[in-house]
C-alpha cells in the first residue's frame, strides 16, 4: 500500500513536470526567446533533497540544451565531487531559462517573468535545501523565503552560511564561475561546497541523540533541530565532542552553550 502511494506520488511529480517543461521550452513572456537556441529545463532527480539555483545557461548550454556542460560545468563537477556529492542525487536549474545576451546580467523583467517557473519546479520538487548560486539566485531565493538581503559590498559574507525557513534551508554559495575568474578562491569554495555533503546527509548519532527525544516531543525548538540536528551537523558542538570520543553533558546544546533546563524537560 505504501509503495503504490509513493508510485503515485512520483508518477504525479513527473506529469507536472514534463507538462511545466513543456510550457519552459515553448516559452516567449520576454525578450529573451529572440536570441536564446534553447530554454533550459531543470535537471536530475525529481526526489532530490537538494535543489541548485543557478543564475542562467551558458553559450555551451544554450546550444546543446543541457545544464552545466561548458567551463562552469567542470569546476561544478570537480567541487562536487570533491564534497562527495552526484549530479544524480540533486536537481539543478536556473534563474533564468534562457542564455543572457554577452553574458549580461539579467534585467528585473526577465526575473520576474521567469522566476514563475522556478517557483513551480521548487513546488513539485518540494527540496528540504536549496542552494542559490551566485548573487542574482541568492536574491531571489531570500527574497522568496524572507530573508534579509546583505549590501552589494557586503554580499560574499552570506556564502556558506545557513539560513532555515519553515521546512526549507537555504545555502547560498558562490556560482561555479568564480573559480574560473579568481582562482585565490578555491579553498574557501571548496570548504563551502564541501558542506553540501554534509547537508545531504544525516548525524550519524541523531537516531540516540537526547536533543533527538526532546525534539520529537516537542520540548526542544524546533529551530535548532532543523539547523544542526537535521541541518549542519558537523558544526554541532555535541557532534565534534563524540566525534573525538569525549562526553559532555546532555545539557549541553549544538552551539556549545549550556542549557540546564533540558534535563528538567526529560522528566
């Protein structure tokens, strides 16, 4: 019974998939189609956990109709792979569906009329993260999930960094292409994407945690457990001190802070 429902349900995500990639490819609501070879669908699992947003295809994208494939493509692979993580596992689409003439930066108009099907593909998808690449994706991700959005000057301080909304999480990082253009980068974009493992993956001690037992009954906010529990795990405090075999006190919290009253709320 199970199975057939999940059968259902996947079969309903691919009907509305391919009927919105339909309307993407036939799409004219902006100047763009008069210069584009392809609108570019989204690609990869449709149960993907994970959803990258980036800005819009390429030259090499834009004629081969598939996403990712030329220069940025390679440094996506090899940051990737890196982190541990498959094209497989994760769907990837854009901002905007079609190529941006010499490689300009988009106009609020075309945003606005494309953004519409990005909004469907993160409806269908229904990803517990999204990582927006570079400042354009990121704008519109934080301004979707109200997210305070940082100064131009100020803009690289929010890559790496997670912000949880509801069920979603979102993770900006720093477009592929910057690898290509500033290679002092490369330490501090591959620390950053190497959190997307990280991310994609559970604490291997969340199942006997005690936070765990307080967050199923409702008595730990439900904000740290969907940040460290079941976000960055790694940057838990509790998480490291296992990880070098030492204990610490249940009322110890992810942050490294010391909550006594958590062992008043397991009584």
């Amino acid at each position: 019974m199970v199975k057939s429902v999940m059968d259902a349900q996947e079969s309903e995500k691919q009907r509305a998939m391919q009927n919105l990639n339909r309307e993407i490819q036939q799409c004219h609501l902006c100047r763009l189609h008069l210069t584009r070879m392809h609108a570019l669908c989204g690609e990869g699992s449709l149960q993907a956990r994970m959803v990258l947003v980036a800005q819009a295809p390429g030259k090499q994208e834009d004629v081969a109709g598939d996403m990712f494939i030329g220069p940025s493509g390679k440094v996506l692979d090899d940051l990737l792979g890196h982190a541990g993580v498959h094209r497989e596992e994760i769907y990837m689409t854009n901002l905007v569906k079609c190529m941006l003439p010499k490689y300009r930066k988009p106009k609020q108009d075309e945003i606005e009329q494309c953004s519409r099907y990005l909004d469907r593909e993160l409806d269908i998808i229904d990803p517990e993260v999204i990582v927006p690449l570079g400042q354009y994706a990121t704008r519109y991700i934080f301004e979707k999930y109200h997210i305070a959005v940082p100064s131009t000057a100020a803009f690289a301080t929010v890559y790496g960094t997670l912000s949880v909304r509801g069920s979603h999480k979102i993770y900006p990082l720093r477009h592929p292409a910057a690898l290509l253009y500033h290679a002092s980068l490369e330490s501090t974009m591959k620390d950053h994407y190497q959190k997307l493992q990280v991310l994609q993956t559970p604490c291997q001690w969340y199942a006997s945690c005690h936070l765990k037992q307080l967050y199923d009954r409702g008595q730990f906010e439900r904000l740290w457990g969907a940040r460290y529990c079941q976000g960055d795990w790694e940057s838990c405090t509790r998480y490291q001190v296992r990880a070098q075999g030492l204990s610490h006190p249940e009322s110890l919290l992810p942050n490294g802070t010391i909550d006594r009253a958590l062992r008043e709320r397991d009584t």
